[in-house]
C-alpha cells in the first residue's frame, strides 16, 4: 500500500488504535511503517495527522473554488440542464418550451400534460444513456434510461432558480447568474409557490402510510387487508377474498351474531370474475 493512502487510511488514528487493541502486526510493504514497534507507530501517528490536515485543506479549497463560482455568477452544472448550453447560452427551442410551460402551468395546465407535450414534440431529459451513466450496484431492475419526461421532472425544471438567472449553492440561491434567463423572477416565483402549495405535508405519495396495509392477510378469508378509519380509530379491513368459495367462506363466518345475515361486502370491494 502507498504511504500516502496507507496515512489517509489512518487518518482518524482509529486504525492504529484498533490494531493495537487487537494485537495485530500492520505494516507496509516497503517497511516504512510498522505498527509492531514504537518508531513505527509514531511515524503512522504523523502521516495521520498529515493526511487529515490535507483532507481538511482539500475540502476549504472546494468551498473557495465554489464560493467564488457564485460570486462570479459562473454557471456550476454538471450536466446540461434543459433549457441551455453548458456555458450559460439559450437552447431556444428547449427554452421556448420552459417559458410556455411556466405560463401553461399558472393557468392550471397539469404537469403530466406538459411532460406528454414535452415527449411528444421529441425533448429528452439530460439523464445520462446507458453508455455514459455511472456505475451502480446491482438492482432489481436493470437501468435503462429513456430521456422521457414525466411530472416529476417537469417540477424539478420550472422550480430550477437558473431559469431566472440566479446562482444556487447547497440548494440556496446566493446571487445573480450571468446567462440568460428564460423566465422573469416574478413568473417564476409565482410557479414556485404554487408547486411548494400542492406538496401537501401530510401528502402520502411515495411513503409508508400504513404497516402492513396489502401485507397482512384476513384471517377468516385470507384476502389481503387495508387501512381505513371507524369514526377516528384506525382499523384494518378485509378487501376482499380472491375467489368466489373464499366469498362464500367469509358470508358464513362474518354473519351478525344470532341473525344467521352476513355482513355486507366491504364498500368498493367486488367479487372476482
């Protein structure tokens, strides 16, 4: 291992620490370093000390580096957003396309109809293809990127602040960008209060509303339950059997005590076929 990357590795001490505590003889190599003798351990205490002042160092270099981007208003993207060039310049019929979406949008144009118009007039997003794109661990589903734009990247778009000409970091707007904007701050304001209106905070899209709802099964029917509500008490609900004998079982096990009348079907839940 490289002294240099053997003293990053160690830049914590914990390494040293934990070799000591384990009675473990580390060392390099070339015998640089040795942790199994005290001149050893002192040298891999200093390329310690070292390698994380340099960590430090690197890391007050990158916050400068940026922080004098934003001052300059120099464009800080990765990719190539939509709407421009890489160096700040308009993309005119891409831009054209944000300016109308900003106005659509406002007047109660729905963001999935935007993305299909979006689609259709042959636009992709600036997701890398499957040549380019950044290794990653294995999934489920293989990744096949298509360019195709959906609500959410429609929102993602118009709530960009570069689309007004202003230079973010971390996520915060910090000055004034030196490209051209599509749109002007006031429409673009307008837009980011009222997407910022409808991401509700007790909205349940895309989260985990409810344990086990569609997990848990019934135990009279074996159909799957979900969650639903008795006055203000949460309570779980059978959604129905699978089949028609799963019907019939549960008509004879859920009859009101004494009256031999099954209970009704649960609201919405039809029987198969």
């Amino acid at each position: 291992m490289p002294r240099a990357r053997f003293g990053e590795g160690m830049a914590s001490g914990r390494l040293i620490d934990l070799a000591l505590e384990r009675d473990i003889g580390l060392a390099t190599a070339t015998g640089d370093i040795d942790l199994t003798t005290d001149v050893g351990r002192m040298v891999a205490r200093i390329l310690a000390a070292v390698a994380s002042a340099e960590t430090e160092r690197n890391a007050e270099r990158q916050i400068l580096a940026n922080d004098l981007r934003v001052a300059a208003g120099k464009p800080q993207w990765i990719r190539r957003p939509f709407g421009y060039e890489m160096e700040g310049t308009l993309r005119e019929a891409e831009a054209a396309a944000v300016l109308k979406a900003y106005h659509d949008v406002l007047a109660g144009k729905a963001l999935t109809t935007v993305a299909r118009e979006w689609n259709e007039a042959g636009f992709r997003t600036s997701a890398p293809d499957a040549a380019t794109a950044r290794p990653r661990a294995p999934r489920k589903n293989d990744y096949d990127p298509s360019g195709l734009w959906n609500n959410v990247a429609v929102r993602f778009v118009l709530r960009a602040p570069r689309n007004m000409a202003k230079s973010t970091l971390y996520g915060e707007i910090m000055g004034e960008g030196n490209w051209t904007p599509i749109v002007d701050e006031p429409t673009w304001r307008a837009m980011d209060r009222f997407l910022a209106d409808r991401e509700r905070p007790d909205s349940t899209v895309g989260k985990l509303a409810n344990l086990l709802s569609r997990i848990a099964t019934c135990t009279v029917c074996g159909g799957p339950v979900g969650a639903s509500k008795r006055g203000d008490a949460p309570i779980y609900v059978c959604q129905g059997p699978e089949d028609e004998t799963s019907w019939a079982l549960q008509r004879s096990a859920t009859s009101w005590p004494g009256s031999g009348s099954p209970l009704p079907r649960p609201a919405g839940v039809r029987p198969p076929g």
